[in-house]
C-alpha cells in the first residue's frame, strides 16, 4: 500500500486524474472503477476539465461501486444518475441482478483502475463493518453511522434507504489498480485503522492491505492520526521519477 500525504484536495484531484489519463492513453478501452461520495469530485473535476482539454474517454467504459435499493429512476440521489453501469437498485430479483453485475465487471475485461473512498466506519464501497473478505456483489444493510454521514445527501435522514447493492471485498480486490482518497479530520480514524491496524473485517477497508497496488490519497487532516506519516513523507518525496503511481 502506497500512502501519499498532499497539501490538499486540489493536489490530490490532479494526482488521481494523472495515474487515470496515464491510463486512458496506453489503454483507451479501460475500464474505471468509480465512486461516489464526495471524496472524489476533486478527481471528476479535474477529469471533466482534461476532458475539455482533449482527453478522450470515448473508448472507456466505467462501473459504479454501489447503489441504494429502492430508489426509483430519476431520483438523484440514485447513483445509477451519474451515467456508468451500476448495480439495479429497483430489480424484482436483487441476486440475480447482482450476479448479472458481477458477470459485466468481468465481461467488460475487469476493472482497471478502482477510485475509492472509506466511510468513518472503514467501509469501502457500502462494505459495512463484518463484511466477507470473499464477498461479490450482494445486498447490504447500512450501518446507521452511514446512514447518518450520507443524510446530507437527501432531505431527511427517514429519506437514506437501509439497503444497498454493492461490489463485495473481493470484487474490489479483483481491480487491478486501487486509488483510495480520502479528506478532512472526521476520515483519519478510519484512515489509521485500515493502513496501519490490523487486517480484520471489523475494518472492510483494511483488506486493502492484501492489495498488490493500492494507492491511498491523503490530506494532512485525513493523515493527521498515522503512525508512520513522517516516513510516507519522505518516501513519497525520495521515490524515483520513473515509478509513477
Ligand atoms: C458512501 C459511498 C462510499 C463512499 C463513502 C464516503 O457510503 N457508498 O463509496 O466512499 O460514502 O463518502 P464521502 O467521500 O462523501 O465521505
């Protein structure tokens, strides 16, 4: 796991949006892995603004982590919204739409690059706290702690559903590039508890730590709690130009 300490979202957002165009240029079919959350709109914005640039993404294919279930079409908070494949939140059959999710991660060729967040609680995707680390996509129920952090999204917190569709611990295992963001003083408890605590389910991010290329993004705030934060430092600033990330 690569732990990266940047001055701020901005800096972040252009780092992600380079390992994705370093990406799209040697493969312009790949297939993104995207989040939603707030964490990475830095990474969209500076995306759509590469975009404008030139940088073409006609060939890419991207899949959402995760959806709500029971949210009609059309409702904006509904992350099948913004426009990639995305788990059917409203299917009559939620396993078997789940394994049809599954089979388009797969059909598509896997995914190349997963963009990431970490809930407080150490989820990924909406991988709550006891999640499998064998998990594929299935239905969850969320944590009220989510609930409550993901209430700001909608009107009431009675209007955040208790269930969910997302990609299990294995699915995002199977990405071939994990890039993590997270920011703000309210992440660096979860931040310290998936790099440096032990690998456990009571901490689904932590399975990361299995991961052959992971990339974690980091504020100073989001950092501020890390052990080792001194020796990410200097690691990041000492590594050779040719590694990229
Ligand atoms: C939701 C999403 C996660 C996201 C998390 C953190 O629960 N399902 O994918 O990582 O929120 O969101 P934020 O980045 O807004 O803190």
């Amino acid at each position: 796991m690569e732990i990266v300490i940047l001055g701020g979202s901005r800096q972040i957002g252009k780092l992600a949006a380079d390992a994705i165009e370093q990406l799209i240029r040697r493969k312009p079919d790949a297939v993104l892995g995207l989040a939603t959350g707030s964490s990475p709109l830095p990474v969209y914005d500076e995306l759509a603004a590469r975009h404008e640039q030139g940088l073409d993404f006609s060939r890419a294919s991207a899949f959402a982590l995760d959806e709500y279930v029971g949210l009609p079409a059309g409702h904006p908070e509904s992350y099948r919204e913004v426009n990639v494949h995305g788990p059917d939140g409203m299917a009559a059959d939620v396993p078997a739409a789940c394994e049809a999710y599954e089979q388009a991660i797969i059909a598509a060729g896997g995914v190349d690059l997963q963009l990431l967040g970490v809930g407080t609680d150490g989820h990924i995707g909406f991988n709550e706290p006891g999640s499998s680390f064998a998990s594929r996509t299935r239905i969850k129920s969320l944590i009220e702690q989510t609930r409550r952090d993901n209430a700001r999204f909608f009107d009431s917190l009675a209007e955040v559903p208790h269930h969910v569709i997302t990609q299990g611990l294995a699915t995002i295992m199977a990405a071939r590039h994990v890039v993590l963001v997270a920011t703000g003083a309210q992440k660096a408890q979860a931040v310290r508890d998936f790099v440096e605590g032990p690998v456990a389910a009571i901490c689904p991010a932590s399975v990361l730590q299995f991961h052959p290329h992971a990339t974690v993004l980091l504020d100073e705030a989001a950092a501020s709690a890390l052990k080792l934060a001194d020796f990410y430092r200097h690691t990041y600033e000492n590594k050779p130009a040719w590694q990229g990330l």
